[in-house]
C-alpha cells in the first residue's frame, strides 16, 4: 500500500554562495525562474492529460455499468412465451418412453477391488 503526502510549498532553488549583484546574476535568476516556470507549465500538462485520460476512463465505466444494469434488468424480467406455429407443441405429453431392458440379470458378477 502506498502513502500519499500532503502536497507542500515548493520552494525556490537556493544558490549556496550569494553572487555579486551583477547584470549577470540577474540574467542567471531570470534563465532559472524560466527554467523552472517551463518544468511547471510541463507538469501542469501532464496533469491536465492525466486527468482527462481518467475522466474519459470513468465515463467508459459508467456507460459499462449502464449497459449491464439495463441487460440484468431485461434479465430479472419474466420472459414471454414465444409464438410457435400450430403443430409444433413442445409441451411435456403423458407419452413416456422407457429404454428397453433385458430382464435376465448375469449370474456371475467378478469384483475386482484395488487398494491405494
């Protein structure tokens, strides 16, 4: 089972060594703020597809569901009889038909019995 983290503020990156303040210093915090609003706006998107990737899941579901809750409905519901034509009864008749036996039984019976 996985932990979730509670999302937290994400922070710029900190440099160790303060820079002079230069017009270069300043152009290398514009390049990594760039660098960094690139890597969010990246992230933003992956997230938004992600999230219509799952939405688009959860409708198929739904429909799924729909479809399966109106085929146990047709299902619960008693069925009709279906019309046949005249003559072609497949209701049960007092007609009973019983295999034909033969009435001398063998007189020696060998029984064989095996142990496992």
């Amino acid at each position: 089972m996985t932990s979730k983290r509670a999302p937290r503020r994400i922070f710029p990156k900190v440099s160790t060594m303060p820079r002079p303040q230069t017009e270069a210093a300043q152009y290398l915090d514009m390049y990594k703020l760039t660098v960094e609003k690139k890597r969010l706006q990246q992230e933003l998107e992956y997230i938004d597809e992600r999230r219509q990737r799952l939405c688009d899941r959860l409708a198929e579901i739904n429909q799924q569901t729909e479809n399966l809750d109106a085929q146990a409905t047709v299902l619960r519901q008693p069925t009709q009889p279906i019309a046949r034509p005249q003559g072609m009864s497949f209701a049960p008749t007092a007609n009973v038909y019983l295999p034909e036996r033969t009435t001398s039984a063998p007189d020696d019976y060998n029984t064989l019995m095996l142990d496992y």
